[in-house]
C-alpha cells in the first residue's frame, strides 16, 4: 500500500562543460567591470584564460544575448526607442539606440545597437541608417511596433519625423536649456564667477598659494572647481563652493555676492529636479509629475521673490550679513519670471498628450472625453476605450489594488484582459523613454573603453560589443548552459 513513488533522474555535465562554463562567467565578469582582457591572465587551475579565449567568449555571449534581445522585439506587441549621437575619438559618429518593451510582464529596457554615421549626419541620414538596421538580415523587425522615439532634439534629429510616431524631446534636454542665463546681471556675475575661478585654478603656484590660504579658515571645501558648462551639475557646484570661500576670494566685488548666492540657490533646485529626471528605467509618468511640481514651485518662489528669500537660504544669509549694501531683489525676481516663462513654452510635445499620460497614472481621475481625444494618436478604437475606461472606473476591486501596487504591476498583471484596449494604451506610455539619459550613460562607457590609448576598435562590430557590455540588463545563466544538472520529478500515486 504505498502512497507515492518518487523517480529522481539526473543528468550531470562534465567537468570539461563546467570548466568552460566557469571561463565564460569569468570573462562576462572582466568585461561588465571595463578591465582589460588581460586580466585573465592570471592563473586559475584548468581554466583557459588567455586574453584572445576571454575576447572570444565574450563575443559568444555578446551574440548570443542580441539574438535574444531581436527575439523578444519581434514577439512583443510595441516598443519604443530612445536615440542620440556623439563623436568619439577617431571622430566618427556614433548614433546610439536604446529599446524600451514589455517582454510577456517584464519591463525591458536594453541598448540595441551603436551605429557608426561615416557622411552626413542629417535627419534623412539618421533614418535611413535605423531602417537598413531594423530590416537587416537576421532583424527583419517590424517597424509597425515602433511607437515612439525620444531624442535630443538636436536639428539633425527633428527634420526627418515620420507622422504615424510620436516624436518628442529628451526632457532632461529641455530642463536644461530651460535654465541657461540669457544675459543680463546674473549671466555678468557667473562671467565673474568663472573668471575669478580660472585666475586661481589656471597658475599653479596661485593654486598652492590658495589652498594654504584656505586652511587659515573654516570652510566647508577646500578647494575650487573648474567651471564647464557642458556638465549638468557643473554650474551649481561651481558656485556652491565658490560662495563657501567668498571670504577667502578678496578680488570678487562685494556686490556680487547676493548675486551669487542667488545662483548657488536655484541652481541647487534646478540640479535637485535634474538628479530626479536621471536614471535607468524611469517612467514617464513620473518625470512628468516632477517637472510639474518644479513649475508649481517656480509660481511659490515668485509670490515670495520681492520680500521674502524663504526657499533662498544662501541670499538670506547674504543679504543679511552685508547691510551695507542695496540689494535689489528685481534682478531675481526677473530671472525666476524667465525661468517660468520658458518652462512653460517647453515640453509641449509631452503636453500635448498629458491627458493620457495621467489615465495611465491614475485613470480612476481621468475625464473619459478629455482623454478618448487622444485615441487616434495611440492607434486604437475610440469606442472601445471609451467604454473599458468607464467600467475599469467603476471597478472598486481594482481600485483598491491600484493603490496599493505600481504602476507597472496594476497594468501589467492585475487589469485583466477584458480592458484590453486600456492596457494596449498604458504599454505604449509606459515604455516610452522620457529622457536620452541612457544614451548619455552608453557614451560615457564608451568614452571609457575608446579612449585616446584604445581607438583602433571596429567601428562596425568592436565598439558595440564593448560598449554594451557593462549595459546589459539580461542574465547570461541559462543562456550558453541551459542547466548544470537536470532534475526530473516524476511522482506516481
């Protein structure tokens, strides 16, 4: 009388597949930290790690993984691209492709390719290179799917639009020209600003002789940076370190120094805004939300600009300790009104659909009329949304559920199937890349890896496969080895 009868069967690799297997980790894992391939030289017992067998490895899991990746574009029902280029070293452009895409639930966010532009750089150009990509032997993916493209607006990426796509600019991109100093006082005194700073950092014995100095006080930094304007965060740094040394720096005019702190002050909530709209596998939705709270925190610091530096902590402090001097706050006030005027003008490309971006965030506050206008835009039946929003409305299990998990989640695994049409929608906004932020991190590795001493890579295959290595989000276990031992249960009763 037995109850159960349990048949374990297994079936084990050789040492020879697990010595392999452990050559292939070992290389993914030099190659993902930017060492050389060298590195393997080092001896470990039985294992073949010469810098040709590790090169050869990664390229294998490198081809292995971009099969993959087409594989799950051509299976899934949408994606959406983010693009950007930049020149390297050996001056070619390199026109970088990111792709966002749900595969099965899975959120999925991978660099797709690193092209490199031999002529011209025009729209007509770019386009051509991303079709003769996207129809290539082996790819032949849809371009039906394709949803949306984000890209830095640059004019060479704006002639060449293709009406059937939503197209918009990098949001990051767009806060950043937003905040630029027209002219006037202030773009005077950052002028100053820099030039005091390259007097001292530009001379060497100036540069000691300020550091010595330095230590006679107590500040909080010990030492200038240099100023450039290409990085985010330079300009705020720049200033908030320059404004903590004030009182060492004799040759700044004192009547700078409220305009100054004023600088260190917004710069600081401009470069907070800026630090929330960076990041991988950040949803639109969300950087939406944040530059529409910044605005509404522009409107505060207007109300308050002429008496009141609340939000301003830098000026209040130097207002304060210079009675000698009349400050105007007008200058300010002027440039917080610019400021808000620009973000304003700007992002009207996103604006435009902001009705369905919030259904997507919360659609159990959207306005089923508002938001159906955009129906034609998102590729699906007017009525049919219209009716499956109503119901999903009006669906209180759901609601409690919409509170309680993400917004990927509610989306993707509790609203079922019936609101197909919804769901359809919400994929295409959530996929959609907000910023190029992740073409800016790709060329920043690839900076790394194709330097001034490394600049003979293929441009065609070679700085590809380095570049996307440190990037991939993909697990190689399971890939090259299905299974180290496999076990078969077989239970009869």
């Amino acid at each position: 009388n037995l109850c159960g009868q349990q048949t374990v069967l297994r079936f084990s690799c050789k040492e020879s597949d697990r010595i392999t297997e452990a050559s292939f980790e070992v290389a993914w894992n030099v190659a993902r930290s930017l060492r050389s391939f060298t590195e393997g030289d080092r001896q470990i017992s039985k294992l073949q790690l010469s810098d040709s067998t590790l090169s050869r490895h990664v390229e294998n899991i490198l081809d292995d993984l971009f099969i993959k990746l087409i594989d799950d574009l051509k299976k899934t029902q949408n994606f959406n691209l983010a693009i950007d280029e930049s020149t390297d070293v050996s001056d070619t452009v390199q026109l970088m492709i990111w792709a966002r895409f749900f595969n099965g639930d899975t959120f999925m966010e991978e660099m797709l390719a690193l092209l490199p532009l031999t002529g011209q750089t025009r729209g007509e150009d770019i386009c051509l290179v991303l079709t003769d990509f996207f129809q290539g032997p082996g790819r032949e993916i849809d371009l039906g799917k394709l949803v949306s493209i984000t890209t830095d607006g640059a004019p060479s990426m704006k002639r060449r639009r293709i009406s059937r796509l939503f197209a918009y600019h990098c949001i990051l991109h767009q806060e950043q020209l937003c905040c630029k100093l027209k002219g006037g006082e202030l773009k005077t005194t950052m002028g100053k600003v820099v030039k005091v700073v390259n007097y001292i950092r530009g001379d060497a014995l100036k540069h000691r002789q300020f550091r010595t100095l330095v230590e006679e006080y107590n500040t909080q930094y010990e030492d200038l940076m240099l100023h450039a304007a290409v990085r985010w965060m330079s300009r705020g740094i720049v200033l908030e370190k320059l404004v903590d040394l004030l009182m060492v720096i004799r040759s700044l005019h004192i009547e700078s120094m409220p305009i100054s702190a004023f600088l260190v002050d917004t710069t600081k909530h401009l470069n907070s805004l800026n630090l929330k709209l960076q990041g991988n596998n950040k949803l639109l939705p969300a950087l939406v939300n944040d530059v529409s709270a910044f605005m509404e925190k522009l409107c505060l610091y207007q109300d308050h600009g002429d008496n009141d530096f609340t939000h301003f902590p830098n000026l209040r402090s130097q207002v304060s300790q210079l009675h000698s001097v009349s400050f105007e706050p007008a200058v300010c006030v002027q440039y917080l009104d610019e400021l808000a005027s620009e973000f304003s003008s700007r992002f009207n490309d996103l604006w435009a659909i902001m009705p369905m971006i919030k259904m997507v965030e919360n659609p159990y506050n959207a306005d089923v009329r508002d938001v159906s206008q955009h129906c034609e835009m998102f590729g699906v039946s007017k009525e049919n949304f219209e009716e499956e929003l109503i119901e999903l409305r009006n669906n209180q299990a759901l609601k409690q559920k919409h509170l309680d998990e993400s917004m990927v989640i509610f989306w993707m695994q509790s609203v079922p199937t019936a609101y197909s049409t919804i769901i359809l929608c919400a994929k295409k906004i959530l996929t959609c890349f907000g910023s190029t932020y992740v073409c800016e991190s790709g060329f920043s590795t690839m900076g790394v890896i194709k330097s001034k001493q490394h600049n003979s890579l293929s441009d065609h295959d070679g700085c590809w496969k380095c570049s996307s290595v440190p990037l991939w989000r993909y697990s190689i276990k399971n890939q090259l080895f299905p299974a180290r031992t496999v076990i078969y249960h077989i239970i009869n009763v």
